[in-house]
C-alpha cells in the first residue's frame, strides 16, 4: 500500500503535522501567561473586581492550553529519535545540551509555579500567588528563548566545528551558539507574533460578548485591552518583520529569493511581486502582479539596487518556491489586517465609540484566528525556506533521516492523524466552549468572594428587607 511512498517525505510531512499542532498552544500560552499576569498586577493595584474576574476567566483556558502543548511537545521531540536519528547523532552535541538548558531553566521554573498559580488562589497571599504567575509568565518566555535558539542556530549555524565522527561540536564555548546571527530577530519576532495572537484571540472573545451584552464590564475590558495591545504592537510587529527579513537576505538569501519569487536576477531594481503562481518548471511567476523596483527599495532602500534571483543558486539547493511564496504572503497580508484593525480601534476610541461600533466588533471575531493564522505562515515560511537544509548550508534533509521503510512511517503517520484530531480537537471544543461564556458582570476578587467596586474590601450581605 506504502511501497511507492518515500519515507524522507513522509517523515517530514509527520513532523510538519506535529509541529503545526505543538505550535499553536506554546504561540497561545506565551502571550496568555503574560496577560494573566497583567491582571494580576492590575487587580492588585487597583483593587477592581473585573480584573480578578478576567484572570479566572483566562487561567482555566491557559491550564489546558498549557496541557495540550506540553503533551504535543513530549510527543514531537520523540520524532528526533524515530525518524531523524541521524540528525540527532551529527548535531546532538549542540542541540541536546541547548534542550535541556530549556527544561532545567524554563520547564521546571512553569512547573515548579504552575500548581501555586492554578490552585493557590485560596492557600497562599497575595503577593506570592502574583510572584508564581509572573514566574510562570517568565518560564513560557524562557522556554521561547532556548528553543528559538536551537532553530536559529539551525538557520544560521556557528561557533562549531566537526569532529573525527561527523557530529557538530561547540567550537570554543556556547556564546557564539546561542547568540548566533539570526536569533535576536528571530526571537524578537516569536514573541512579539505570540502577544499578538494572544490578543486578537482576547479581543475576539470580548467583540464576541460585547455583540451580545454591549455593558458588560469584563467583555469590554478584555476588547479594550485587546485592542490597545494590536494598535501598538502591530507596527511594531510589522518593523521587527522587516528587520528580520533584512537579516535573512544576509545569511539565507535564497529563502528570500523564494519569498519574492524571484526566478531571475534584476539588474537594476527588483519588482514587489504582490500575487502571482509560481511555475518553479518554467522559472518564472505567472500573472504576477508587481509593482516596478519595490523590492530593491524594502530590502535594499535603493530603487536600482541589484537582487540576486534564483538563477543563482543551483536547483539541487532551491527551496520549494510555492509555499515559501504564499505562506509568506499569508503572514504579511495578516500582519496588516492587525494593523488595519488596530488603526480602526483606535478612530473607535477618539470617538468614544469602541463599545459601540457591531461592524468593529463582527471584524474582530473574524480575526480571532489571524494570530495563530500567521504564525503557521511564519513557521512555514521559515522551516521549508531553509530546505533543501536541516542545518543550513551543511546537512540536507535527505541525509538526516533515519534509515526506515516508508511504512513503517506511513502508519505512524496515519496513527498521528487519527488521534492528534480526536484528542486535541477535544481540547479545543472545549476551549470554545469556556470562551462562549461570558465573563462575570459582578465584582469580585480573585477567590471568587464579592469585592466593593473601588477597592478589594468584601461587600456587606444583602438581608432581606434591609438596605444593602
């Protein structure tokens, strides 16, 4: 049934699955450890009730999310060993000593908190329940920061060199390994994607309610938030974006070659191909779409810069030119419809209308997905731009494999398939279900017990026939 298959094909779609998966809930928890936190802090610090609401609200959504990424993550690291054990034994050296630096530092730091966070509402003070939430805030960006490392490191490989068996080893320290040239932009850029996917999933939730009850207080706090959040850091976002892609033409420039779909070499200034096919037989971008030297002026800042095409790279190095060029295009044209939405939120706010505009609030549930939209995009963009490379321009994929028939990975595969989707897409209608409730229109603190509106002192009862 599976003799016709290739087995590096399909080890690497099995990874792509996996990964696209794990992805998701590490994109949401990063962003979403930091929001708790900052009710927390807000609700400590003012004493209102709808913050305290907010966080109980969120941390149920953030314990599962944060479930379904540790369980998808403990079951894609073992593809290093199954289907990539080659891989693992030439850079096992670097990358394994990077890993557990991620689970001494970060894994048990979450861990270590994550119990005092989710139940110690009523056994612990106050202060110490927020130092618990902000170190697990703390552990999901520390984790970001050693896994981005190893992936950059992988983009953009140095301080190493090859010893007598074929492994890479760390040449004279880790400094040079960690810090490695493409990282900084790279982790800039996850996390800045995460915060966003975090808040335009929040803004969702809170247009979703607020098209429902437009005066409930916790749903529109959560859209303002939300919406403060994509009009500052989209552009922000967006700059970090460019930066990273100037970083990636130094060191990958045929990844950026495939973004552009640029087949040929342009001389004097380079097209911006806004939308086109790519026809990778021909070499060329059919009904393209271009607006005349615009990429030499983004990626150069000069109209008649040069810009190298993939004419310049032999086809044996080419990555698959398709999805580079339409996965990037998903990421950039989300990126500004963040953009679009912020700038609209923020006309909403001078007019004092951002409770109040329907349209608004239908556009921000459209986007709830955008964030997590994107960041696959990105990913996609990143991991089949540096093919046909594991480590780039020094192991190829095809030799990174482990010798295994096609299948014996088909039916993992499969296996993956059927209960990736029955257990997590149980998880996720869970999740929507817990977010179509809702928030609490009463105050309260974060105990659950009835707050006055000003300040954290508990409300008297009501008695019957009595004034409150």
């Amino acid at each position: 049934m599976f003799d016709n298959l290739d087995a590096i094909v399909l080890a690497r779609i099995q990874f792509a699955f996996t990964i696209s998966f794990h992805f998701l809930f590490p994109a949401f928890s990063i962003g979403l450890a930091s929001y708790l936190a900052v009710l927390e802090g807000l609700w400590l610090k003012t004493g209102k009730g709808v913050y305290a609401n907010l966080f109980r609200y969120w941390l149920k959504i953030f314990a599962i999310v944060f479930g379904m990424g540790v369980v998808s993550g403990i079951v894609m690291s073992y593809q290093f060993g199954t289907n990539w054990a080659v891989f693992s034994d030439k850079a096992g050296p670097v990358i394994g000593p990077l890993m557990a630096y991620e689970v001494l530092t970060a894994f048990f730091l979450e861990a270590g908190f994550l119990g005092v966070m989710l139940f110690g509402i009523n056994k612990v003070g106050r202060k110490l329940h927020f130092m618990a939430t902000c170190a697990v805030a703390l552990g999901t960006f520390i984790s970001a920061f050693w896994i981005l490392s190893v992936n950059s490191w992988m983009q953009t490989p140095v301080g190493h060199t090859i010893n007598d068996v074929g492994q890479f080893v760390p040449l004279a320290g880790w400094w040079d390994i960690i810090w490695n040239p493409s990282f900084p932009y790279r982790l800039l850029h996850t996390v800045t994607a995460a915060y966003l996917t975090v808040a335009f999933a929040v803004g969702a939730v809170g247009a979703w309610h607020l098209l429902k009850d437009r005066a409930n207080p916790g749903a529109r706090t959560m859209f303002s938030m939300a919406m403060w959040m994509a009009a500052i850091v989209a552009p922000v976002q967006i700059f970090l974006g460019d930066m990273h892609g100037l970083n990636t033409l130094e060191h990958q420039p045929a990844k950026v070659m495939a973004m552009e779909g640029h087949f040929e070499s342009h001389p004097e200034g380079a097209p911006l191909i806004l939308f086109g096919i790519p026809n990778s037989k021909e070499k060329r971008v059919d009904y393209a779409i271009e607006i005349p030297k615009a990429s030499s002026l983004i990626l150069k800042h000069d109209l008649n810069a040069p810009m190298k095409g993939l004419d310049t790279i032999p086809d044996a190095d080419e990555p698959p030119v398709g999805i580079v060029f339409w996965s990037f295009r998903v990421m950039v044209g989300l990126g500004f419809a963040m953009l679009g939405l912020g700038a609209w939120s923020l006309l909403a706010r001078m007019r004092k209308k951002l409770y109040d505009w329907p349209l608004m609030h239908k556009a921000a549930v459209a986007m709830g997905p955008s964030g997590f939209i994107a960041v696959l995009a990105g990913w996609i963009t990143t991991e089949v731009g540096r093919q046909p490379w594991t480590i780039y321009g020094l192991l190829r994929t095809s030799d990174s494999a482990s010798p295994l028939d096609a299948p014996a990975v088909a039916f993992s595969l499969l296996a993956f398939v059927i209960v990736y989707f029955a257990v997590f897409g149980a998880g996720v209608w869970y999740l929507f279900k817990l977010m179509a409730k809702p928030p609490e229109a009463h105050e309260t603190g974060l105990d659950g017990t009835p707050t006055r509106a000003a300040g954290i002192t508990p409300a008297p009862a009501v008695i019957e026939g009595q004034p409150a």
